[in-house]
C-alpha cells in the first residue's frame, strides 16, 4: 500500500485567526525584547465537514488558556481538567451547532515553526480522540514575510507509534471577513491598547503585577576588574622622574589596584544579594497575588452558580404561577359560559312560557265570541219565525207589530254591534298584551347583551393582565441577560 496522503483542509474564521493573533502577538512581538518572549497555549473551537477518516476542520473560535517562558510545555493535570470543562461549556453552548475542540494551538516566538518532541506528545492527546485533531503553530517574525499568516498547521502521520510518530503539514487558509463585525473588534483592539487594557483574556487568567519588572542575569552584573597601565603611566613621566617612579608610584597604584578590587567584589556581592531579593521577593508577591486572585475567582464562579440556580429557581416559579393563571382564567371563562347559558335559557323560557299562555287565552277567548255569534245568529232565525207567525196570525196589526219587529231588530243590531265592538277591543287589547310580552322578551334579550359586554370586558381585562405579566416575565429574563453580560464583563476585567 503507498504512504497515506493527508488531503484535508483546516479553515481559519475571521474570528478565530484574529483572537489566536492578539494572544501571541501580546507575548512575543517586536515592541518586546526578546528576552522577555513567551510561549501561548490555546484551544481551537469548531466542528468537521467532509467524508472519510481525515475530515476537514472548520475552526470558528478559538480559548485562550496560558503562557509560559518556554516551549517545552507539556499539558498540565490542571490544563487537561480545563479542555474537558470548556468541552462541557462548548457542547451547552454550541451543541446544536455541533461544535467541540477540534485542536490546540501554541507560538514558538522567534524561534520558527516546528513541532518539538513535546509538541507530538501533545498532539497525540488531541489526535487520539479525533483523528482529524489538528494542532497549530505560530511565530510572529513569519508576519514580515509578504502573504504569510504566521502559522502553520500540522498533524502526525500515525499517531499508534507514539513519540516516534513523524508529522506532516496540514494545508490552511483564513476566511475572508464577511461582515463588519471584524472591523469592529480591530477597533475594540486600539482602543484597549490606548487604554493599556489586556486585548485578551486568557482562561483563569490572574493579573502578573510584575511580569514587565526585568531583572538582569547574573553575568548582567559581573564588572570586570579595574586595571592602571603602569607602563605606559611610567613612560608619560619625563626620565627625570624615574627614580621617583620607582620608588613612589608604583606602591600607589598597587594599592589603587587593591583598592578598586576590593570595591569591585563588594559591589558585585551587593549586586547579586539585591538580585537574590528582588527574584525572591517578586517571586512571594505573584505566589500571594495568584493565591488571592483564584480565591476571589473561585468564590465569583460560586456566587455566580448560586445567583443562576436562583433565577433558575424564580423562572420555575413563574411558569408555574402562570400555568395556575391560565387554569383559573380557562375554569372562570367556563363558569361565565355556563352562567351566561343558563341566564339566557331561563330568560327565553319564561319568555315563551308567557307568550303561550297570552296565546291560549287569545284561543279562548275566540271561542267565546264564535258561541256568542252562534246564539245571536240563532235568536235572529226565531225573531224572524215569530215576526213571519205573528204577520200571519196578526194581519190588521201589522204596522205595530212591523213597528215593534223594526225596534226589536234595531235592538238586536245595536246589542250585536256592542258585542263586535267589544270583541275587537278584546283583540285590540290582545294585541296589545302581545306587543307587552314581546317588548318583554326583548328588554331580556338587551339584558343579556347588556350583561355580555361586561363579561366580555372582563375577559378582555384578563387578557391585558396576562399579556402584562408575560411582558413582565420578559422584562425580568431581559433584566437577566443584562446581569450575566455585566457579570461577563466583571470576569473579563478580572
């Protein structure tokens, strides 16, 4: 089989190129003496696009962890415990995304870009969970170079052969900027400078009062021994003055001599006993400052879990008050629709039990005015028989009794016509006690409009109360996000 040939890509966001860029630039750059270059460590954050065992490594952000004076690091227990949390922290955070620590980074400040013996032993930690792990090294004298980005990237060839793995260069490129947020944080950048802020934050980062104090090496502080020429004292002399020369000069500037000596040890002596306390001395002060500062951080981390489980806690609260609000509104609307049902039905029930009541006596009286018509038709057929017998058996009387059949029947008209008079008045009072009831049933009808509208109004008052609590409840999760952003920013300015 031929030698496996690693055709992957590692794909640099903006982002990410410019957060790995401030970390090494703020610990080896050409404002600083080289004496006083520090590696950086960090940890790269994306996911993996692409088929087969070697993937394409997308890296969209990046977390700073450390620095150091040397790169012949290897991961700490403390650093390793830190990538399996910012693992926890990333998955929360960006798990839908499908985001994880694809690799490392670290800077070989002015010293060119490899990976060392210790760099594949550390390689071989990110490559034996992802074999797509890539890890990336910079060096900023690589920037003077037209085009280059100063970095490369690299992976190991076979990751089973440990330490005696080979490793092979990786191709990388940088994503142009999309948007103007780049821009925005280059400007953040200057402005941090001009105010003599850290451009960034490495994880559990503690402020190293006296990281710039340079103290001088010891070979620094070495004088080198103070010498007369005698000889060439002796020649300046005219060679009247040689005996006296001989005699005086020379025991003067031995003791000279001795004398500068003696001074020369004093004070290098002094020197280094100065420099022995400044080193133990700066050394004291970091230990004590680093002790406080991880207390102070670590009681931060506490607080701020409890004040997160706290409002964890008030927003359970919330939903269930609302969940409660929503129940008593849903039962209180049923109750108000029955109420309102059975109001109606009663109201129309009564209302159609009276109508059917005028109705029947409407019904009955019409039968008592159709017997009443009944008998006055039949009294008029025996007025006429007797009127006929009577014009018969009476014929000389006949006027009279024409006379008084004419009043008998002028009589029985006028008393038929009362009763038609009367009948209709029945009816005009019929339909007037209709018209009653009718009013009747629609002044119920209004009622219950009437008594619709402020239950409605009621409803619509319930509603504006939820809508104002949800609106609080957003004010109070706004409230909360304004909190975690100004704890972010108290974590960030230490």
């Amino acid at each position: 089989m031929g030698k496996f040939v690693d055709e992957s890509i590692v794909i640099v966001k903006p982002l990410a190129y410019y957060k790995m860029l401030i970390h090494v630039l703020r610990f080896g750059s050409k404002t600083r003496d080289h004496r006083q270059f520090k590696e950086v460590i960090g940890m790269l954050v994306g996911h993996l696009e692409g088929d087969g065992k070697i993937k394409d490594v997308i890296v969209e952000d990046v977390v700073p962890i450390s620095h150091g004076g040397s790169i012949e690091v290897k991961f700490t227990d403390e650093q390793l415990g830190a990538f399996g949390e910012i693992d926890l922290q990333i998955y929360e955070e960006h798990g839908s995304k499908n985001w994880f620590t694809v690799g490392w980074y670290h800077s070989h400040p002015g010293l060119n870009i490899f990976f060392s013996s210790t760099d594949v032993f550390n390689q071989l930690f990110w490559q034996d969970k992802n074999p797509s792990g890539v890890g990336l090294v910079f060096d900023h004298t690589y920037l003077e170079r037209e085009g280059d980005l100063g970095f490369r990237a690299f992976r190991l060839d076979d990751p089973s052969k440990s330490l005696k793995s080979d490793y092979h260069e990786v191709k990388a490129r940088v994503e142009p900027p999309k948007d103007m947020s780049f821009y925005s944080n280059i400007i953040e950048l200057i402005s941090n400078i001009k105010s003599n802020q850290p451009p960034l934050y490495e994880l559990n980062e503690t402020t190293d009062l006296f990281s710039e104090v340079f103290i001088p090496d010891k070979e620094d502080l070495a004088i080198r021994k103070p010498e007369l020429h005698v000889q060439e004292l002796i020649s300046s002399l005219k060679s009247g003055l040689n005996s006296f020369l001989d005699l005086s000069m020379i025991p003067i500037i031995t003791s000279l001599n001795e004398w500068s000596q003696s001074i020369t040890s004093k004070t290098y002596y002094n020197n280094t006993q100065i420099r022995n306390d400044l080193v133990e001395l700066k050394s004291n002060l970091s230990i004590s400052l680093q002790d406080i500062q991880k207390s102070f951080n670590f009681n931060l981390q506490d607080n701020l879990k409890k004040i997160d489980d706290y409002i964890s806690d008030t927003f359970d609260i919330f939903e269930e008050e609302q969940d409660n609000i929503k129940q008593i509104f849903e039962e209180f609307k049923k109750q108000i629709d029955q109420h309102i049902q059975n109001l109606f039905n009663e109201k129309l029930k009564f209302s159609v039990e009276q109508v059917g009541f005028m109705f029947e006596s409407c019904d009955k009286l019409i039968a008592n005015m159709n017997t009443v018509n009944q008998e006055c038709v039949k009294s008029l057929k025996r007025g006429n028989e007797i009127a006929e017998n009577l014009s018969k058996i009476i014929m000389p009387s006949e006027k009279r009794i024409t006379s008084k059949l004419e009043e008998s029947k002028t009589k029985t008209t006028e008393n038929f016509k009362k009763k038609i008079v009367n009948l209709e008045n029945s009816i005009t009072n019929l339909n007037k006690e209709t018209k009653k009831i009718l009013s009747n049933l629609k002044a119920a009808i209004l009622v219950l409009e009437g008594s619709k509208e402020p239950i409605f109004n009621k409803i619509e008052k319930l509603e504006n109360e939820k809508k104002n609590l949800l609106s609080n409840i957003k004010e109070i999760k706004s409230e909360k996000q304004d909190l975690m952003n100004q704890i972010k920013e108290l974590k960030k300015g230490g």
